[in-house]
C-alpha cells in the first residue's frame, strides 16, 4: 500500500474525522440495540431471566470472538476498507431484522449483527493507528479522539433508542429501527468521506519503526527490526511460549469433551457450569485463540516474542475487568429496571398488580430503564479530559505509571464499583410478608425453606413430556421468598420483581387450564396464517375455569381474548405468540399465591434503591475503564508486529469475548442468588485479581521493551 499525503484538520488527518463519525454511528447502533436487548426478551418476550442471560452471553461474547476471524480476512484477502463496508452492510440488515418480531428473524437478526462486527471492529482500530506515521507523537491523542467517538454514540443511543422503546406504538421495535438508520449513516460517513481515509505503508505500521524525535527522546525505544536482534527479557518464557500456548489449546479442547462427559458425576456446582454452551465457548474461544496466539508467537523471536506475550500478558486481567464492566447491559440492566426508582422529581405511584397500561396524561413517568446506559458515555466526556492531563502531569512528578499499572488500578476500581453495590443492597434487603395458608404442588420448599418451583412450560414445549420428566427446583428472586408453614405467611426480603413474581405464578396454573390456553394459541396460530390478514376467531373449551380466574392479568382487550361463560369457551380474535400464552397462564394461577405474592410485590415497591447508587457505580467503572480501555488499542498498535497488526488486535477483542461470556455467565446466576453474595463475590473476586496484576508490573513493563 502505497503512501499518500495526509490532509490534515485541527493536527490530524483528515481520515480521522471520518473514523470518528463512523464509529460514532456504528457504536450509536450497537449500543441502542444493546440498551434493549435483555428487557426487550424479558419484558417483551416473557423470557426468564437466565434464558434471556444465555442469549445476550452467546452474543454480546461473538461479537467480540468473529473480529479473530474478520482481521484474518482483511489482512490476507479483502483490506481493511472492504472488511468495513461488507461488516456495516451486513450490521445494518441485522438492527433491520430486529424491528420484526418473528423469533425467527430475531435469531437471524443477532447472527447478521455478529458477523457484520466482526469484520468492521478489528479494522476500525487498527485503521485509525495507520494513518500515522510509526511512533507518530499524535496517535496516542488520535485513539483518545477515536475513543470520544465511540462514547458519543453510546451516549446518545440509549436515550434515543430507549426514548423510543418506551414511548412509541412500536414500542422496542421502535428502538431497534432508530439503531438499524444510525448504522447506515454511519456506512454513508464512511463511504463518502473514504478518500480522506489514506493509511501509511503497510510494513511500518504497528512497532516496526521509530522516527527519529521518539528514539532520541526514550533511549529505551526500539524499532521493530532492532527488537528482532534483542534478547528476550525472560529468555525461558519466550523459548516455551509456543507449545504452553499449543497445550493450553488443547486442554480448553479435551477438558471441555471430559467434562461434558463426566457432568453426571460431578458436584452440583461444577455440573451447572458444566453446561454444553460453557463448554463449547471454552472449546471454541479457549481453543481457537490459544492456537491462533501459539501459532503467532512460533512466527516471532527475541524481543518482538516478548512484546506480542506481555499484549498477552495484558489481556488475561482485562478480561475479568470487562467480565464485570459488561454486565451493565445484563444484571445490572436488569436491577435498573426492576429494582431501581426510577420516578425522579416526585413519589412513584403504587404499582398495579396489572398489566402495565399507558400512563395517565399528565402523570409522573419513569425514566427509561435504557436511559442509565447513558451514565458511563457521559462520564467520560466529564472525566476523559482530566485523565489526559493527568498521565502527563504525574510522570513531571515522578510518578510514572505504564500500562500493567493502570490495568490493575482500573480492574481495582471496577470492585469498588460492585462493593457500592454491595452496601446498596443492604438498603434494599428489607423484610416484608403476606399471608399464605399453603403452597400449591408445583411450588415447594428446600431445606432453607425458600421457595422453589418447576417452571411453567413454553408454548412449543410438548405438557406430556414436561409433566413426566423429572424436573430440578429452580430458586428464584434470589432465593430471597421463604414460606413459613407454622405461621401460615410468605416472608421476602427485598423488592420482588413483575417478572419474578409472574414466573411463580405462571407455573402455579392447573394442567387443564395450561392445556386449554395452549391449545387456543395454537390454534390461534394457524388461524393468523390461514386468514391472510382478515378478521378470524378461535373457541377453545373451558367448561369449568380455574378458582380466582381473572382475565386482567392476561393483559388484553376484550374484543381480542374473552371467557365467554354461556359456552364455557375461551374466544381469541388475534394469534397469540409465546408470550401471550404465558401472560394468559397468569388469569388461571393459584389465587392464595397470587394474592400474596401481588401483596409482597407492591409492599417491596416501596424499598427500590435511588437512582444515584445507580449512577455511582456507572461512574466509578467509568474511572476504571479510562484507566485500561484507551490504553489497550493504543498499546497493541505499538507492540503488534506490521505483519500481525490486525490479526492481534483482533485477539485484543478476544477479552471482550472471554469478558461478556463471563458477564453473561454471571448474570444467568443473577435470580439463584442473594444480592450480597452476587456483588460480593464480583468485589472480591476484582480485588484479588487486581493484586496480583499489580504484583507482576514489573516484568510485564519489561516485556514491552520500551514502549509506553
């Protein structure tokens, strides 16, 4: 690739600008479609939360894993320009698909935005490094620009795409349009401005060469060719780096085909990681990127071996940083919305045990849950630029911190972040309780006497085999519902969610209520596909309904689902979706337990936690994140190899994969445990790793050989 003068404005190419607005647009898209997601599959679909957890895991974790893929691509056959066309094009059809609500195109949809990433993201970053020259004293301020870029359309998206989920007809799909339109501004910016975008030649990006100020200025600086004669810092290290490599590639593989096999056999607690998703992502992210990063070090020697092990190094402890920052958009999404008070400037009105339905005019509205994504992109406009005069102003004071030592300051942080959490929870965690003669069968007790059910099924699942198979008790609301059977009442401590309290409920309807409902949304279905857009109507027999049967919980209008108690029938004038048959399921469930639990759930009401616990956590990650994020891409374009550039910054998105995966990880454990245990474990667990990442400073500072 041939150089080319750069154009430059305000200091900068030209390019950089059209980088900005691209990434600007692209991040707009994601991070609006990312705001909705869990609430869009437990709110909307009536997913529970551990299925919708698995699902924002697999994605938000393959959006991070298809960059490995989409770099190879673009270093060895379609260059960075056409890697991002092609990743925005495909990007763009994916937020389209999610504005249709057919699960089908959902799925569709969540595999189009995986593969559009994982072409455009890598090449993005690695571009904005190769237009400048090597070493160019601009690049560490053109990526904090870069960075602003990507915070700006995280800031903007929530508030935009939430607005809209919240307050318009289309409600979430709504959301999912505005996301899909900034996607293709953002393919526009860059197709129109591609002119601009002029990179340097390809064999003097990354570390390969220094010019002249930056050599004369840091006498330990050396080029990528004088790295290539310099002996390794950890001689032992770099010799056996390939084949630990190799072998931990293949013990992800082996270990995750042993443990699938041996699951039966092991202790309750390793057999629910044990999962075969967990193990395929330790097979397939474990697998794959320690071959691919073996296979990289076997091609280097010396220093430069060094340089690409301690981007290694590195990665290992951003992972459980992100692990833990990434479950913004999981639990954490999901206590904004269901534990958090989001009614600011007046007193929040007492909840209906209904269905939610439009608020009166002129009455006091929530603040879209979405809306709190919004808090760490705005705190980085506030923060970013008193951290950019901070790490210059501490070396002028002796006080020189390299890039190990802001990744463990920023992991430490992010546990401080889920220890405010932790003290939040002890503000939240206060008792109610209700009276509650006895349980029905499908809801039992453990040993602690919390409560623990089997799980209403789905409307595909086939009642004669869910009935006969041996089901395990699942806690839910954190395990934090305890049924007194000497007192006869229901204790809780905390808030109890809508979707928690529904999730009892749903399981608590008879087996011939359950087979009616299915049966009417079956045929309701069919009914839908058949009349092609003209009116039709469906009966389903229920001659006797349940006790306390109540069709206000179902959530619809009487001219589309009705009891008509003349024919003792149950009449539908609209198809009903999976999650209409289980709102349904709520008008016949157990009435003693539905009055109780409505009872806890208003009382509980009352305990939601402030927004501004809330909002210091977000802002406290936010320090964490300036501390590491920026850092990072600025840190692989410097040690990464020109031949390897793109590929290694794709492995860099890696610890978004392992990150998210283990967010999501976390999150499907969100509803098993007590609030204390959950952020305590998080805290503790950040403050270890960030003690030994600070311990191993030194070597790793070494291992850079010199760049900063």
């Amino acid at each position: 690739m041939a150089s080319a003068p750069q154009a430059t404005f305000l200091g900068h190419p030209r390019g950089l600008y059209v980088l900005f607005f691209t990434e600007m647009w692209e991040r707009f898209s994601y991070y609006g479609m990312r705001a909705l997601l869990m609430l869009y599959m437990i709110n909307y679909f009536k997913w529970t939360q551990q299925d919708a957890s698995s699902i924002y895991k697999w994605y938000s974790s393959l959006v991070y894993l298809t960059p490995l893929l989409g770099g190879f691509l673009a270093d060895r056959y379609l260059g960075n320009k056409w890697a991002i066309i092609i990743g925005a094009s495909l990007m763009a059809i994916g937020h389209f698909c999610m504005a249709f609500e057919r699960i089908e195109i959902f799925y569709g949809a969540l595999v189009f935005l995986i593969l559009g990433n994982g072409l455009f993201k890598p090449n993005m970053s690695i571009q904005v490094g190769r237009l400048y020259s090597p070493n160019d004293s601009r690049r560490d301020a053109a990526y904090t620009i870069f960075y602003m870029g990507i915070n700006l359309g995280a800031f903007l998206s929530p508030l935009v795409c939430g607005w809209l989920a919240v307050n318009t007809h289309w409600e979430y799909h709504a959301g999912f349009t505005a996301a899909g339109i900034g996607m293709v501004l953002g393919l526009v910016v860059y197709l129109v401005g591609l002119p601009w975008v002029r990179e340097i030649a390809e064999e003097s990006s990354g570390a390969a060469a220094a010019d002249k100020s930056t050599k004369e200025s840091d006498e330990h600086y050396m080029t990528e060719e004088e790295a290539a004669t310099k002996p390794s810092v950890m001689p032992w290290l770099s010799g056996v780096a390939p084949t630990v490599l190799y072998a931990l590639g293949v013990l992800c593989i082996v270990g995750s085909l042993a443990l699938h096999y041996l699951r039966g056999s092991l202790p309750p607690v390793f057999a629910g990681l044990a999962t075969p998703d967990n193990l395929v992502a330790l097979a397939l992210g474990g697998g794959f990127s320690s071959f691919m990063g073996g296979w990289i070090a076997s091609q280097l020697s010396m220093a430069v071996r060094d340089r690409v092990l301690a981007i290694f190094f590195v990665a290992v402890f951003v992972v459980f940083f992100w692990a833990a920052f990434e479950q913004a958009g999981n639990a954490m999404n999901v206590y904004a919305d269901k534990v958090t008070d989001r009614y600011v400037g007046g007193e929040a009105p007492v909840p209906s045990v209904y269905p939610e339905q439009p608020a009166p005019t002129g009455a006091l509205s929530p603040i879209p849950t979405a809306w709190f994504q919004s808090i760490n992109p705005f705190a980085i406009f506030l923060l970013a630029p008193l951290f950019a005069w901070l790490w210059v102003a501490l070396p002028k004071r002796g006080i020189n911190l390299s890039i190990p030592a802001k990744v463990s300051i920023g992991v430490f942080l992010q546990g401080v972040a889920f220890a405010l959490m932790f003290w939040a929870t002890s503000y939240e965690n206060q008792p109610s309780s209700a009276a509650l003669a006895g349980l029905p069968d499908n809801v039992l007790v453990d040993e602690q006497s919390r409560l623990v059910f089997h799980d209403a099924p789905n409307l595909s699942d086939d009642p004669d085999e869910y009935y006969a198979r041996e089901l395990e008790p699942e806690i839910v609301a954190g395990g934090r519902l305890v049924f007194d059977a000497d007192a006869g009442k229901l204790n809780a401590h905390g808030v109890l969610s809508d979707t928690d309290r529904d999730r009892i409920l749903r399981a608590t309807a008879s087996r011939t209520f359950l087979d009616a409902v299915r049966d009417l949304a079956l045929k309701s279905e069919t009914a839908a596909k058949e009349a092609d857009g003209k009116a039709f109507t469906v009966e389903e027999a229920l001659p006797q309904p349940p006790p306390g049967f109540d069709l206000r919980y179902a959530g619809f209008p009487e001219d589309e689902l009705r009891y008509d108690a003349a024919s003792g029938k149950l009449v539908a004038t609209v198809a009903l979706a999976d999650k209409d048959f289980k709102q349904v399921l709520l008008s016949g469930a157990d009435p003693g337990t539905r009055d109780a639990l409505n009872s806890i759930y208003v009382t509980s009401a009352a305990f939601k936690v402030g927004v501004w616990w809330l909002a210091c956590f977000y802002v406290l990650c936010t320090i964490g994140e300036l501390c590491l994020s920026p850092v990072g891409l600025s840190m692989v374009s410097k040690l990464a190899p020109a031949r390897f550039g793109t590929m290694l910054m794709g492995m860099w998105l890696l610890t978004s994969f392992f990150g998210n995966f283990m967010a999501g990880l976390a999150g499907e454990n969100w509803g098993t445990m007590h609030p204390f245990h959950y952020f305590g474990i998080t805290s503790a667990v950040l403050a270890g790793v960030a003690v030994i990442c600070f311990v191993l400073v030194r070597r790793v500072n070494a291992m850079m050989h010199g760049v900063r």
